[in-house]
C-alpha cells in the first residue's frame, strides 16, 4: 500500500518524507510515548532517569520481542520438518513485542529497586499510541491483513503484495491483479490502540495515585478488541489451537491474570477519591 501512496503524493508533488514507513512510524511513536512517560513521571516526582531507563530496555526487549515470539510458535513447525527455515523466517508479533517489553522494564525497575505500578501507569498512554502508529505502518507494508469484505470501506492491497498473493494463489484473483477488498484490520487495530490510550488516560486523570489501574485499563482494552479483530484478520500464518488464534490466547490470559490480580487486591476496584480542598 506504500508504494501506491508514494505514487500519489508523487503526482501531486508532496514530498515523500511526508508518508513514514513502518519502522520510522515505530520509532516516532517511542518517541511521542517516552516524553509523555516522562513528563507524567517530572509531575508526579518519579525518578526521570529510572523511568527513562527502563523504557529504554523495554523499547529493546519489544524490538527482539516481535521476532523471538513468532519464533518461538514457529517451533514445532520447524521441527516437525526438519529444517530451522520456519523459525528463521517469521514476522514479528504485536504480543511478543508488548509481553517481552513488560517484562523488561519490570526486571529493570524490580532491580533498581523502583516500583513497577507508576512506571506502567505513565507509559499506558504511549502504548495506545505506539500501537495506534505501528498498525499504520502495517497497513502501508501490506501486512495483517483481513478477510474478503464487501463493506464499502474494504481495502484492495495492489499487485505483488502480500493480501494479493494470497488471493492469487488461493485462486481468489488471477496472478498479477490486486487483491479483492479485504477488512484494513490494521487500521482496526490503530483505531483501538488510540481508544486504549484514551480510555488509559481518562484513568490517569480521575486517580491521584499510579497504581497500575491506567495501564490495567489499556490491557483491557486492547486485549477485548484484539480478540474480536482477530476473527476478521485474513493472514493465515498466526497459529491456531482449539479454533483461536494465538493472539486470541494472549488476550485470553492477559484478561485472567489481570481479573486475578482484582479478585486477589493487588489491583483496585475503584478511583481513589480525590482530596478536598481545605
């Protein structure tokens, strides 16, 4: 899809650097995410070093993440044909990516001694955001895409691209034609990351303490629509078991662990009330 908006802003004589590419759309969205991170964490009297620390290795743990978790799934494929092909040509995977950044940051924060439930509250609203630009970026790339839709709003991905491919050899259209219109469920996935950023924030503003809820709340979110996107999503290659997928999966034990943490205290049911003005 990039190619053809290049195109377009090329006969219009707007400049390219205008359309960002997938990874510059990554790295413009940590960078958005770490000021707001930081900003939140300068109000709040929060350790700005510490905080910028361990957004520096989660940024890294998700950057090896995305791979190492399709890896991973790739696993038993590999082995069942004999050969390392299937593990050393994947993709990258949203959920490898925001899984193995958790954990990084958290082994960062837990050694420096830092408490981990502020940090994810400040970086809660750079998530949505992150999400929100690097499924744009999948868009313009041609990946993730979704099933055969006749809605109006369904989305052609043009000759040699990967939707197109598909329906080629799926003998949906005939080798060299464009794809037929699919679900953009890239741009579904962009639209919830900033749902998730905004429902993250309005938490943010109505509780005076961080104590994870903000980002408890962008889980939420991401993992429920995540789920239901999942159904439309037309690649193949995602890993299924007992009729879901693998991020189906991940949404399902991201909800229990967080419904866990509720049902145990280590999360709170409410707003902390907010102090009266003496």
């Amino acid at each position: 899809m990039r190619p053809v908006a290049l195109s377009w802003l090329a006969r219009h004589g707007i400049p390219a650097l205008l359309l960002p590419d997938y990874f510059q759309l990554a790295v413009i969205a940590t960078l958005i995410g770490s000021l707001i991170a930081l900003r939140l964490a300068d109000r709040d009297g929060a350790s700005r070093a510490h905080t910028a620390r361990a957004i520096a290795c989660a940024y890294v743990a998700a950057l090896v993440g995305g791979y190492l978790f399709e890896a991973l799934r790739a696993l038993p494929a590999a082995v069942a044909a004999g050969s390392w092909r299937p593990v050393l040509h994947t993709g990258r995977a949203a959920y490898g990516g925001l899984l193995f950044a958790i954990a990084a940051a958290a082994l960062y924060l837990r050694a420096a001694g830092q408490p981990l439930a502020p940090f994810f509250d400040f970086v809660a609203v750079g998530t949505g955001i992150t999400f929100a630009l690097v499924r744009t970026g999948c868009f313009l790339a041609g990946c993730d895409y979704g099933l055969p839709t006749a809605l109006p709003w369904g989305v052609r991905f043009p000759p040699g691209s990967l939707a197109a491919l598909d329906h080629a050899r799926r003998g949906f259209v005939p080798r060299g034609a464009a794809s037929l219109p699919v679900h953009p469920t890239q741009l579904y996935e962009a639209a919830l990351g900033l749902i998730g950023a905004v429902a993250a924030g309005l938490v943010l503003a109505r509780r005076d303490r961080r104590d994870g809820s903000a980002f408890a709340t962008f889980l939420i979110t991401y993992a429920c629509g995540r789920f239901a996107i999942e159904f439309l999503r037309g690649d193949q290659d995602r890993g299924r078991a007992f009729g879901l997928s693998t991020a189906q999966w991940v949404s399902t034990a991201i909800l229990a662990v967080i419904a866990l943490a509720w049902a145990r205290g280590r999360l709170p049911r409410r707003p902390s009330p907010s102090p009266v003005a003496s």
